[in-house]
C-alpha cells in the first residue's frame, strides 16, 4: 500500500526527531540568543513514547516508507535510543535502512552500542576545521577535535559516516578547501549544505549563501571532480568523486537548485506531528489521534489523507518570492529535524 502527493512524489523517507534538545546552539539552527536559558523546550511527557514512535514507525512503512532516519534536535540526548534503534528493527523488519543525524559530541559514549542496536549510518555535522570559527558557529566554544573524536569512534564502530558543512558567506567559507582535503585523505564523504531558511530565528538572508556550484568549482581547481548518479529517486545530495578515487563529496542545493520535484520525506516532530516539508508552518498531530484510542487503521487513513494532499514546493518558489516567503512563521530545524 503505498501513496503520492499532489506532484506525483511518493511517500520513501521517514525523519524522526526524538527530542528537542540539543547540546550546541548554532548560529544556524538554534540560536543562543533565542534559545536561552528560559526556553521553553517541550516537557518529557510531550514527547512520543519509545512504543508510540514503533507503532508510528510501522504505519510508515505499511504507506511505502523505506528509509528511517533519527534526528533532532541532538538525538544522542534521547535516554534509551540505542535500545529503541533494537527494538524497532526488530518490531518492523521490512525497514532496510536506519540512520542518524548527531553532531558528534556524544559518539565516544555511544557509537559501539548504537552499531550493536542494528543503527548502519551516521551523519555528522562539523562546519570547520578552525577553533575560533567552529566554536563560534556552535555557540558553545566546542572545537573540532571534539567532533573528529565522535567521527573516529563511529569510524572505529563500523558504522558508515558521512560529514555535514553548512556553508555561510563571511563565515567558514575560507574553511571549505582545508575540509575537503581532510576529509579526502581520511576516504570520507563530506556533504556541502547551503545556507537555508529554515525556521525564523536564524538570520537567513541570501547573500549568506555559498552557491554549491562555486564550491564545487573551487574544489574541481584543486581536486579535480566528476559526477556520480544518484543511487536512488529522491536522493537528497548532488554526488561527485574526486578523480582516480572512490572518495566522494556530496552538494545539497535547497537554496539554488531546488529538489522539491523528487522529495519524497515526511518529519515528524518529538511531540508527535507529522510535517510534509521542512519549511512548513504547520503540522498533523498523530499522537494525539494516538491518545484520544484511534486505531491503526484510522492513523492510516489521517497519515494516507495528509501525504496525498501534499503540495509543498517551498525551495522552488523561494528565489522568487524572498520577500514575501520571509514572513511566513516557519516550524524551527530543531523541533522538525534536519
């Protein structure tokens, strides 16, 4: 039984934010100047449950869901993940693909245990290779060696390990180069993310962005590159291989080449709501259809209902619309996930 949106886009992907939490506060995603001291992060009995998100889980994948990955906030703050991770691989066995999105920091505790739950991949954010830049991209004085310790003991897990940069203009642009040469001579694939808008609270504004064809070409200088095809409809990055390797570097064009035609993701938050975009402003609260006694059958119908119904292509109408598209409230990356 599987569904598709307005556009044609199937429902493959499932992104699960596990809290709201997080122990950085970057520039980009979480502010220190709004979240604060006296945030209102949300109540532990706000979040769905260990079993409300396995039977959530197994609804997704009955609609065509292949592919489950973890986010959050930080999701390493979640106390128990790494038993969730064994227990929903074994609860729904027909999921071939679970990741996670961590900014690293808890790794060293973590990484033996979340490869021995079933967990295959890690996602990594690290936005630099400089002290005083990362720490201050990261609100919290964090340096990389920090980060580079979680990536070498997911490394030393054998979980397979990818790295995130989000790239700002004025910011950590001068650090794309030492990146890419560290992360080529280590065999890791290192993915450039363009600036977004994502949320209200982080700055956004156009000429912060770092088009992913200007890094690529100033990459190809040093490094000459080539393309790689996509392993899959809906593949979120633009894949290439510095030449004569297997090495690879990926681009995620959200702000200049837009890949709403091919998305194929739904969120859903800690607190239970299921969003169809990463911009989107509003959500469908499945875990209260979930305590109010709804059965399965009714949870499929809301989430079949939701997804067929989806019109979302904020990306491909932002370049043209800034202004406007500005004022629009917009759910925060660290409620929805990245």
């Amino acid at each position: 039984m599987t569904v598709s949106d307005t556009l044609g886009r199937p429902l493959q992907d499932l992104r699960i934010s596990v809290i709201d939490r997080c122990n950085l506060r970057c520039t980009y995603c979480m502010p220190a100047d709004v979240f604060g001291p006296d945030y209102a992060f949300l109540p532990q009995s706000a979040l769905l449950s260990f079993s409300e998100m396995t039977r959530l889980v197994k609804l997704f994948v009955q609609l065509g869901v292949k592919k489950l990955r973890i986010t959050g906030g930080e999701p390493l703050l979640r106390v128990g993940l790494d038993g969730w991770i064994k227990d929903v691989l074994q609860a729904v066995p027909e999921l071939n693909d679970i990741a996670m999105t961590t900014n690293g920091l808890l790794l060293p505790r973590y990484a033996q245990r979340l490869k021995e739950a079933g967990l295959k991949r890690v996602t990594v954010s690290l936005d630099s290779l400089d002290e005083a830049t990362f720490g201050a991209m990261n609100g919290r004085g964090i340096v990389p060696q920090r980060i580079i310790e979680g990536i070498d003991a997911a490394v030393a897990a054998g979980l397979e390990v990818k790295i995130n940069m989000v790239v700002k203009r004025g910011v950590n642009d001068l650090d794309i180069l030492p990146m890419a040469r560290y992360f080529r001579e280590r065999d890791l694939t290192l993915r450039f993310i363009e600036f977004m808008d994502v949320g209200n609270a982080n700055g956004w504004r156009l000429d912060h962005v770092v088009p992913s064809q200007e890094i690529l070409q100033m990459i190809d200088r040093e490094m000459p590159l080539e393309p790689v095809h996509p392993n899959y409809f809906g593949e979120v990055a633009k894949r290439y291989r510095y030449k004569g390797t297997t090495t690879e570097i990926g681009f995620i064009t959200s702000v200049t080449q837009a890949f709403c035609s091919t998305c194929t993701r739904a969120r859903l938050s800690a607190d239970g709501k299921l969003f169809t975009c990463l911009f989107a402003s509003d959500g469908t609260d499945l875990k209260q259809s979930m305590r109010d006694g709804a059965d399965d059958e009714t949870l499929l119908t809301i989430i079949r209902k939701t997804w067929s119904v989806r019109r979302d292509r904020y990306s491909e109408i932002r370049l043209s619309e800034t202004a406007e598209l500005q004022k629009r409230k917009k759910i925060e990356m660290s409620y929805i996930g990245g």
